[in-house]
C-alpha cells in the first residue's frame, strides 16, 4: 500500500468502518460464512486470514481448524486489529493471533501457512502483484490461497443503485478501475493474469451471489439510508450541495429502497467472486 493508502485505513476509513462496525459485518456476513463453507478449512490447518478487520472471520477459522490449528488476522487498520484482540480474548480463542501490518511488506507472524484468505481484504493493496507474491511467500508449497473479492458494479446494485442516485445530487468522484477499490478484481481475466505473474498456479473463479442487506440485517429503509449517508460518507457533500438536497436525495433513496424491502431488511442484489489458487509445490 502507499503512505496515503495506509494512512487513510489508519485513519479516516478505518475509523468510520469501526464505527459502523456492526452494520457493515452484517452486510457481508452471509458471504463470509459462504466463504468459509467454500474453504473448508480442517482440524489442525495454519492459517492466515488477510484484512480481517475486526476479527469475526478469524474467529470462525479458528473455530474450524481447532486448538491443533492456528490462525493469523492481518490489518493495517489499528483501531480494528485493537477491536480483534478484544473478542478474541473475551471469547477465549487462543489459537488466534491478530497482526496489524501492511501485507504487501510485512512478514506473517506464524508463516509458512496451509492456506491464506481473505473477506474482500485484498483489493486496496497500491501494487496487487508485489503484494500477492509476498503473501504467496507465506504459504507452505502447494498451499492455497482462497479470497472473496467483489464482482462488477453493474452486478451489484447495492452499490449501483446508491451511486446513481447520489450523483444526481453531487458529483461522485470516479475510481480508478486498475487502482486500489472494492472492484479492483471484478475482472476474471485481468486478475488471473495478476495472480499468475505473481506466481500462483491453479486460479480458479466461482461466481457467488447473494442478496446484501444494505445497512445491515433488519435495517430497513431507514436505516439503510443511514448507512448510506454516514458508513459511505455521503452525508456532508449532500449537505454542502444545498438547503434541500438532503432531503431530496433521502426521498430518492427512499424510494429506490422500498422496491428490495423485505422482513424488515432492505435485501439487494450482490455478485462475488470466490477464488482459488495455489503456491506452486
């Protein structure tokens, strides 16, 4: 990661996803637990779980590789990594291990690993290539790396639908496609290509799809409109926009929202990709 890059998770964004913490593990949970079921991990497994955030998925791994296994959490976010520390002492997981380093320089405490993962932890690294041939590094030969990234924009009108209305209103700064985002790896081809020229073997795509509820589990409308404007930062440029453009953007989303509300949750469409790889043996 760049210096800004890590700052920025160090700081600003690390600080408002600790915030919403709860909402935004709620989001990508039933992916996580997909993600988990995919991996089938074993009794007595090392391994490292990339970009854990506050933890929960490094809990669950070390849950299924079991006090003969351990497991690594890396972040680069120290308020989060603080956050894993807590629940894993007060749940008492003692074949957890949490490690707030940059990925793409750091060494992993516990290398060499059985396997690595992620929960759409590696798509903010400023050189992907550098870092995963780093983390290939800490695998043991033939082991495998296993990761969620998210498929494309237009897949996934959780973000979609949010960014259209939005930009009704102010201007959406535009990411780059190849840089460090959530859609870094959408593209299958693009990313097996990064993975091989890092020096993985076996790359392999499953596409996985799921219904996000935006906000969080039982957020409804309101809510999710919330999470919106707060957990993505768009409260203060609607603000700055003029008198009545809050209200007016909450009424747009409002209505968008109402079309996926069900049992309480405002259920969207959401595309991923899980995917597969091996450090050559």
């Amino acid at each position: 990661m760049s210096d800004i890059e890590m700052e920025d998770w160090a700081g600003e964004v690390g600080n408002r996803w600790l915030e919403h913490i709860d909402q935004f593990e709620s989001m990508i949970a039933p992916i996580g637990a997909a993600l988990i079921a995919e991996a089938a991990f074993r009794p007595g497994e090392r391994v490292v779980d990339v970009g854990c955030g506050g933890g929960l998925t490094t809990l669950a791994i070390a849950d299924a590789v079991g006090p003969e296994g351990a497991v690594t959490g890396i972040d680069i976010a120290p308020q989060l990594i603080a956050l894993a520390n807590q629940r894993r002492d007060r749940e008492g997981r003692s074949n957890a291990t949490f490690q707030c380093a940059d990925g793409q320089i750091a060494r992993a405490a516990g290398a060499p690993f059985d396997r690595l993962t992620s929960r759409f932890g590696v798509m903010f690294f400023g050189d992907s290539q550098t870092a995963f041939t780093n983390m290939r590094s800490w695998l043991k030969p033939g082991g495998e790396a296993v990761f969620a990234c998210w498929a494309a924009p237009q897949d996934n009108p959780w973000i979609g639908v949010v960014g259209a209305i939005i930009s009704q209103f102010v201007e959406v700064p535009q990411r780059d496609p190849d840089g460090p985002g959530p859609f870094r790896f959408a593209d299958p081809e693009a990313t097996g290509a990064m993975l091989r020229a890092a020096g993985f073997v076996d790359v392999d795509f499953r596409p996985h799809r799921a219904d996000q509820p935006l906000g969080g589990s039982g957020a409804g409308v309101d809510g999710a409109i919330d999470f919106v404007l707060d957990a993505m930062a768009m409260r203060a440029p609607l603000a700055a926009a003029g008198l009545d453009v809050p209200d007016r953007a909450r009424a747009a989303l409002s209505e968008a929202f109402r079309g996926y509300e069900r049992d309480g949750s405002v259920l969207m469409p959401g595309a991923s990709w899980f995917i597969t790889a091996r450090n050559p043996g």
